[in-house]
C-alpha cells in the first residue's frame, strides 16, 4: 500500500479505542486474555501484556479486540504515540486506538 502525506488514518483502516472493564467486578481480572494497556506497547511486535481479563470482563465492557497484524497506537497521557503490532489476539483499554488494516 502508498500512502501520500495528504492520507487520513480513517483511508488507511478501521480504527477503534477500547475500554477497561469495571474494577468493582473482580471476576473480570485474572483470566487468560491479553488485556494491553498502552504502558504494554514496545514500538514492536505484542506477545503478551502485564494484565489479563476473563471472558466475562470482555462480554461486560466495550474492549475492542484486535488480530494479529493490527497496528497499535497509545492516544494520550504520558505513553501518547508509542506503538505496537499486535502479535496475538488482545483486547485494549480506553487510550489505546486498534487498526485493522
């Protein structure tokens, strides 16, 4: 794909920020899926991540699950505009933008 600096990121993809589950609902933390927060990305490829959230914690809020292949981008705060490339399936939270090219 050619991109010219004129490009917008809605031309290059479908793009979408996640969401974090509610803390209220400890069931929703410590379960097997890969739950990135934008302190997880590493200007690389993303196998894992430092927390993970149940089936239930996905089914009860708005994260956004992302394929590998996705590209990764931290929206704000201190972390804003460090990248990843999403190496296994993961869901982000709410500062982190997913492009499924």
């Amino acid at each position: 794909m050619v991109l010219d600096t004129s490009s917008r990121l809605g031309n290059i993809g479908d793009w979408g920020a996640g969401a974090t589950p509610s803390r209220q609902h400890p069931e929703y933390y410590g379960g097997d899926i890969l739950w990135l927060k934008t302190g997880d990305l590493n200007d690389s490829v993303i196998q894992d991540t430092s927390e993970k959230i149940t089936k239930a914690g996905v089914a009860n809020s708005s994260v956004k699950v992302n394929q590998p292949g996705n590209i990764l981008i931290a929206m704000y705060g201190a972390t804003i505009g460090k990248l990843g490339i999403v190496g296994k399936t993961l869901v982000t939270n709410q500062a982190c933008c997913g492009c499924t090219l």
